[in-house]
C-alpha cells in the first residue's frame, strides 16, 4: 500500500527517523546478538524465533526480541506491505477507540510514540486539536515504526503448516521466492483475530453466497447503492459496516440485534490499568475465569461517534431483539428471517466476530489434539455454560501452548501465542493497544529464557573459555598460562 505525505510532513518524519536513530543507539539498540547457531535436520541454520503475522502484535513482539538481542528471527505475513491487519482492509471505523495518547508499539521509546509521529506533521497545536487517532494514521504509524526501528519484515509470504521436528518446530513457508522449508527453535502465532481461530458465520451462510458477507470481507457497498442493506451484530464492527454503507449510498440499513439493547459499559476499558494488564496471568484459574467470562458475557457497546455516524441518515434502523434465523437466496438479493418477519434486502453483513479455537486452524493439524484449552481446566457445568471460553488455549508463563497429557507432545511448547487467544490467560495483552507494549516484553523475556536455559551448557563453555585483558596495560597482567588459583 502506497502512502503518501506532502513536503512538510515528509521533512518532520525524515527528521523524527534520524531522532529514533539516535534514541535507539543512546539505548544500545541492537545490543549484541547472544544467541548460539544450530543446525536443522536439512543441514540449514535453525531460526531462534519465526514471527507467523506482522501487523500490530506480529511487529512489536519482533521488536521486543530484537531489543534482547535476539536477532536470528523472520518475520512473516501473508499481505502485501501496508494490508497487514485490519487498518487498511476491512476495518471500517473513522478513528481508533482507544484514547490518543496509549502507547505500545513504540516499547518506552518517546520519538517512536503516536504522539512523536503525528507532531512531526502536525505540530503541538495539531496534537492539541486532535481528538481521536484516525484509522489510517495508525496504520501510516505503525509502518513509520517498522521502518524506523528496523524491523524486518518478509511481505506476501504465508505460512501453509507447522510440525514438530525432534526439538524443533517444522514450517512450511510460500513467498514470492515459491515454497521453502524452515526450522526454528520457536514460533509466535501473532496472526490476528482471524488466527486466533477462525471468522464466526451464521450456520446458514451458504444460502446468500455473493450476496451474504462477512465484516471482514472486502465489500464494494457502492454496489447496492439505491437498496436495502442487513447487518447483524451490536458490536463496533457491525456499526462502522451499517455507516460505510450508509456513507457509500445505501440508503436503507437495518441493524438487526438479538439483545433487547445495545451493552451499555465497556468492562475492558475498566480492565486497562497497569495493575490488571501485569497481574491478572499470575490469577489463579478460577479468578481469571471469572474475571474474563463477566466481561464477555457484559459485551461492549460500539463507540458512540460510530453510532453518530449511522443515526444521521434517515434510512438507518435497528431491530433490537431479533436476530437472524436464516437467510435464503432471492432473485434479486436475499430475504432475511427472523422469529418476527421476513425482510427483502439486495445484501447483508455478519459482524459476528472471530472465533477463538486453535484447533481449528489448518497450520496447527498436527499438534490438533494435544492443545490444552480452559474448557479443560474448569467445571464441565462453566465450560458448557460459556463455550466460547473455554476454547480458548490454556497458555504458560510464556503464552506457550501447553500439552493435553503431560509428555505426549513435547514440541508443543514451541508455540507461543501472540493475538486475541492470550486473553484468557494473560488478559487483552495481544490484541487491544494499552496491554501491547506489556504483552510483547513478557513474549520476549520468556522468549530469552527459554533460549538460553536450551543452549546454559553451550554458554557456560564459553565463559570458560572467554578472555578479556582488562590488567593488560598494567603491570600486573598475567597471561592465562602463567595463572594460579
């Protein structure tokens, strides 16, 4: 994705670069890479860490392992530069709901904050002014910190496959080079919501194929302008798509919401204080559970300038209380059904989200059955009374995945989970921007231990063998021959 800036803006981010670069080496930025070289079982170097996704978690866990000195990394996505994530594709709201001064993907630097970027352009009025970040600014953002921090990243390269390989995790890579076989002592799963699981349909979707869309699907909405339009769902994503399609010409859209009302409180943003974000993975099960299902059960409320955007035109409605029981093809588009009527329409949304389940996920079919999940680890009675939940993986310390039986899957921990399915297990610290800069520095500290605790007797070797002539311009130097104890 192109993106463009004019003459001043260019010269302010040319000139906030050359700060970052200054920052990052007062910070020893890179320090020195410490990790120790392996061979595969095809006779090639082994990665330390493969990065499977780099949009916003994909690129701050990359940078984190680079801050540590891991340098022996890839980072892989399947998009072209710039269509990682939902920024420049499918989402569709004006501006980010997050307040404008969260920070996270900057790691602590100050020159690499959203604020740095936008007064390089802008100047101090224009942060003064500004009211929420726009969604394609967090992007521009985002590629600014890729580019100035160095962080490598390889576009259009998608992952087909992962297997464990004695001590090692197997993955099967197609690039614009065609496919390749690689190894790595690690993996982090950082591909999204979309990663996480898998996108959640309605069971009959296949009645409005061409007409029947999920919001994450590319939508001409100009194409039904001067019709009618169905969205199903109360969440943000449902709102922004009923507004763009507003926006576009649709003149008539209908919200269709099976809650009496829309939720009223955002829990999360409650859950957003250092305090939460750092203590809730050492929660015991019960705790954890307890916290996360109450805030899935209360929902979210979508942003009230999304709602704004909708209720200026006159040809928006909601339906509250009456959701979707199926939806059938017609000559001229679909009818939508509910348990109250039937509904002609020239096409429809599901906002309906992701799922979350691992499981799924084709890359992941051969550790399939021996992911743990919290439906595992609570009551049967909780696991059936919050389903959704309990698909989540069950994570370690590190947001390792963990083994069903102890000792059947060894590899397993190999994988390290870095999007929405963290959530159960470490709180939103993959996935929404205040617990990003949190969750990417605990991904890579463990990350290093984990390297090093594998290679202790490797470096021990090596600091016996390590020699600095710190006394040599004195005279009470002694060569390592000559040493007594």
């Amino acid at each position: 994705m192109d993106i463009h800036h004019d003459d001043a803006a260019v010269k302010g981010l040319d000139g906030l670069a050359a700060e970052v670069r200054r920052d990052l080496a007062r910070l020893n930025h890179p320090p020195a890479a410490w990790t120790l070289p392996a061979e595969g079982p095809d006779g090639r170097p082994v990665l330390d860490v493969l990065v499977v996704g780099a949009g916003m978690c994909g690129q701050t866990a990359a940078f984190a392992l680079l801050r540590e000195g891991v340098a022996n990394i890839r980072v892989i996505d399947r998009a072209p530069r710039g269509a990682e994530g939902p920024w420049g594709t499918f989402a569709r709201m004006e501006t980010l709901r997050s307040p404008k001064h969260l920070t996270g993907p900057d790691l602590g630097v100050p020159s690499l904050t959203f604020r740095a970027w936008f007064e390089a352009q802008h100047g101090a009025a224009g942060w003064r002014d500004l009211y929420k970040v726009p969604r394609l600014d967090w992007l521009r953002y985002l590629l600014f910190v890729r580019d100035a921090a160095g962080i490598p990243v390889e576009s259009d390269t998608a992952l087909a496959r992962l297997w464990p390989a004695g001590g090692l995790i197997g993955a099967a890579l197609d690039g614009p080079a065609g496919p390749e076989t690689v190894h790595a002592r690690k993996v982090v799963l950082a591909c999204g919501r979309d990663g996480s699981g898998g996108r959640r349909m309605p069971g009959f979707a296949a009645a409005g194929t061409g007409r029947l869309f999920h919001a994450s699907d590319p939508i001409d909405f100009a194409r039904f302008r001067g019709g009618r339009l169905a969205v199903l769902g109360a969440s943000a994503s449902a709102v922004d798509n009923a507004a763009a399609a507003l926006e576009a010409g649709v003149p008539d859209v209908t919200l269709f919401v099976r809650r009496p009302h829309f939720p009223q409180v955002n829990k999360s943003k409650w859950a957003s204080f250092p305090g939460f974000l750092r203590g809730y993975a050492a929660l015991d099960d019960r705790q954890r559970w307890a916290f996360t299902t109450f805030m899935m059960e209360e929902g979210t409320p979508p942003p009230h300038e999304s709602v704004l955007r909708c209720t200026r035109h006159p040809g928006f409605r909601i339906r509250f209380g009456e959701g979707w029981t199926g939806v059938r093809a017609a000559p001229d588009g679909l009818v939508v059904e509910t348990a109250r009527g039937r509904y002609p329409v020239e096409a429809a949304v599901a906002a309906a989200g992701f799922e979350v389940d691992l499981v799924r996920r084709p890359e992941l079919a051969a550790f399939r059955d021996a992911v743990l999940t919290w439906g595992e680890r609570v009551p049967a009675a909780q696991a059936e009374a919050h389903p959704e939940a309990a698909r989540f993986p069950y994570l370690g310390d590190g947001m390792q995945m963990l083994e069903r039986v102890p000792g059947a899957a060894p590899d397993l921990a190999r994988l390290h989970v870095f999007n929405w399915g963290v959530t159960m297990s470490h709180g939103a610290l993959a996935g929404d921007i205040p617990g990003l800069g949190i969750g990417a520095t605990r991904l890579a500290q463990a990350l290093v231990r984990d390297l090093f605790v594998a290679d202790a007797d490797r470096h021990f070797a090596r600091m016996q063998a390590h020699e600095d002539d710190e006394l040599g311009p004195t005279g009470f130097f002694v060569p390592r021959e000559a040493r007594r104890r």
